[in-house]
C-alpha cells in the first residue's frame, strides 16, 4: 500500500480538527464554570438536627458540598446554579424553608477578586 502526500495532509488535516475541536470544548467547559453564580450559605439550626438537615440540603441538585461544622455555624453548604434569579430561589424556597434551620448567612463570592 503506498501512502502519498495527499493521504497525509488530509490525515493532518483531520488530526488539526480533532484539536481545534477539544480546545474548542475545553473553553467552554472553563466558560461555563466561570458563568456559574455561587453562593457559600453558614446554618444554625437546633441541637441534633444537624444529620437530617445534611441529608436534605443534599437532596437539593444546586448543593455541590455539605458539611457539619464546629462552632457558632452548624452546617456549611455550597451552591451553584446558572442565574443569580435562580440561586435566589434555590437559597430562599429549598434551603431556609428547612424545618430546624434557624438562620442562614449567605456569602456570594466576588469573581473579579480571583481566588481559586
């Protein structure tokens, strides 16, 4: 079988495609966690209720991360969704509406002071 120059070029051809394709979807994946609005909520609730409340915040598809925490907070939780309109909803209708929770802080990071 012999191989000649065109059989090549279209093969690199194909190959710069594939590439330009992957770094194509890569940028939209970093897009679209940048476009990401973000809350971080601090939770008091009553004593014991700590385990029930965990497991509901869990159930909520917005949470990211739940944890049981020491101090004046009992629970700490992230959320993520695609509109602030939303985050909003998730925030005040699923999660503070909680039986036990009895006050919520929520921090909304700022994207223009970076971090990671």
């Amino acid at each position: 079988m012999e191989i000649c120059q065109k059989d090549i070029i279209v093969n690199v051809m194909i190959h710069r495609v594939d590439v330009d394709v992957m770094r194509d979807q890569n940028i939209e994946e970093e897009v679209s966690e940048v476009d990401m609005e973000i809350a971080y909520i601090l939770i008091q609730c009553d004593l014991g209720s700590e385990e029930s409340i965990i497991k509901e915040i869990m159930s909520i598809p917005e949470t990211k991360e739940v944890r049981g925490t020491y101090g004046i907070y009992d629970v700490f939780c992230k959320v993520e969704s695609d509109s602030k309109e939303s985050l909003d909803d998730v925030i005040t209708n699923k999660i503070r509406k909680i039986p036990k929770i009895c006050s919520t802080i929520t921090l909304h990071y700022i994207p223009s002071q970076g971090g990671k």
